[in-house]
C-alpha cells in the first residue's frame, strides 16, 4: 500500500480490486483540504487503471471517517477564510462519474459530510455499531455536500427530510431496512474485509457490462423512460460487439469461468 499526495490517502491494487484508504487515523480520518485533494489523486487513478474492475473505499484505523475537519470548517465561517481549493462535491461528482463499481466500508462512523462522501458509492458496508448521519442542522448549517439531493433518490423524500431536518443518526440496521446501506456486519474490525469481498465479487463480472450498467443505472431517475429505453438499447447493442461478450457467452456454454479483458 503506497501513500498518495502527501499521504493522507493509501492506495493498494490487488488484482482487479483498488483499496482507497483515508489516512488520518489521528483526527479520525476528518477531510481537510490536504486529505480531499489526495482522494480526488487517488480516484483518478483507480478509473485511469485498465487492470481495475472494483474500489473499495475504507478508512485507516477503527472510524471510517468524522466528517469534515472541523477546525477547517470553523475557519471557513472567518472574514478572511480563503476559498476552498477543494470541496467534497468535487469528490462525490467524481464518484458519480466513475466506471468502476465502488464498494463503501463504514466502520466506526461516517457523520455529516463522510456519510455524504458515500452516497455516490454503489454499495455501503456498515459496522453494526456505526454513527450514520447528517447532523449539520445541529452546527448552524445543512448537508450542502450531496444528501439533500441523492439522499430522497435513494430513500425517498419522507425518509431524508427526517434524516435531514432531525440530524439524528439513523441505526445501521434501519439504514439497511430502508435500503441506505447494503449489508450490516456485527463485528467492526470485519468491516473492510466484508467490502473486499463485495468488490472482489464485482470485479469476476465483465467490465464494460458493469461500466454502462453503471452509467444507466445512475441516469435513469432523470432520463424520461422511452429515452432511457433507448440509449439502453443502443449501449447494449455495442457491447455485442465485444470480446467479452463472445467470451461470457463461450464460457457459459463450455461450463467454465469466463475470463473477461474488458475488450
């Protein structure tokens, strides 16, 4: 595992599957500005990566992350607070544009801006002791980072006003009921190890399929239906054209595993 930047993100590649690990264990892994501009490295890597199919993101030690640094947030209320060279938007929209699945580990807690900072992930892992939620409303703000737009996508409209408007935490196993995260794990030091495996069984799935699926999957609440249909249709069409496609099919026939290229 090597540092990015100035080391406040890891990065391991194994196999097909990226580990994006947040590394400030000290301030329990809280973004600052150092820490948002070594992600957004470290993900432009992973999606510039052939040999990556699936990413985990994880956080170093016992938290997944504390949200944002608040001295760093404090300091932006300041007359002479300078503007922000990176914000978390300019993360979590380049999550959403990816075109490898992503794989969440919430071990621990991911408050206010890092349970924003895992909205855009396809799949979220959560540790049954974990602090999920957006308590911005209790520090004299509200979750400008993403939720009030993802959150009613995924959960609908009802449930994210309460989880907005309250700034409760909302207990990992609800989260699971009403879809918000994928998998609750009891034990939090299994965390990661259940996301690894999440993402090590994405990455056997042919890569280009998984790329469009992706990509329609995430437009198709703001792409009106017979458009949708459409563009799905024509997407998949191209892939017929792909070694994959003649390989997934051959495989299948031949009773073995396929060995996808992403070709």
């Amino acid at each position: 595992m090597r540092e990015i930047g100035d080391g406040n993100v890891l990065l391991r590649i194994d196999d097909h599957r990226a580990d994006v690990v947040l590394n400030r264990p000290e301030r329990r892994n809280a973004m600052n500005q150092a820490l948002l501009r070594d992600l957004r490295t470290a993900l432009e890597e992973v999606d510039d990566r052939d040999d990556v199919r699936a990413m985990v993101l994880s956080g170093k030690g016992d938290v997944f992350c504390a949200g944002m640094d608040l001295e760093m947030m404090k300091r932006r209320g300041e007359d002479d607070a300078p503007d922000l060279e990176m914000g978390l938007d300019d993360v979590t929209h380049f999550i959403d544009d990816m075109t490898v699945p992503s794989v969440a580990s919430i071990k621990g807690a991911a408050i206010a801006g890092a349970f924003e900072l895992v909205l855009p992930v396809d799949f979220r892992i959560i540790s049954e002791d974990a602090k999920y939620g957006v308590i911005e409303v209790e520090l004299g703000l509200f979750p400008s980072g993403g939720a009030t737009q993802r959150l009613p996508r995924l959960i609908g409209l009802s449930k994210a006003k309460e989880l907005v408007l309250t700034g409760d935490y909302i207990d990992p196993r609800e989260a699971e009921r009403c879809g918000l995260v994928h998998e609750v794990v009891d034990d939090r030091s299994a965390t990661d190890d259940r996301a690894r495996e999440w993402a090590d069984s994405l990455a056997e799935n042919a890569p280009l399929g998984m790329e469009h699926a992706r990509r329609m999957l995430n437009a198709a609440l703001e792409t009106p239906l017979e458009q949708g249909l459409e563009l799905e249709g024509e997407l998949g069409e191209k892939l017929t054209e792909t070694d994959d496609y003649t390989e997934g099919f051959t495989a299948r026939l031949e009773g073995r595993e396929p060995e996808f290229e992403g070709q």
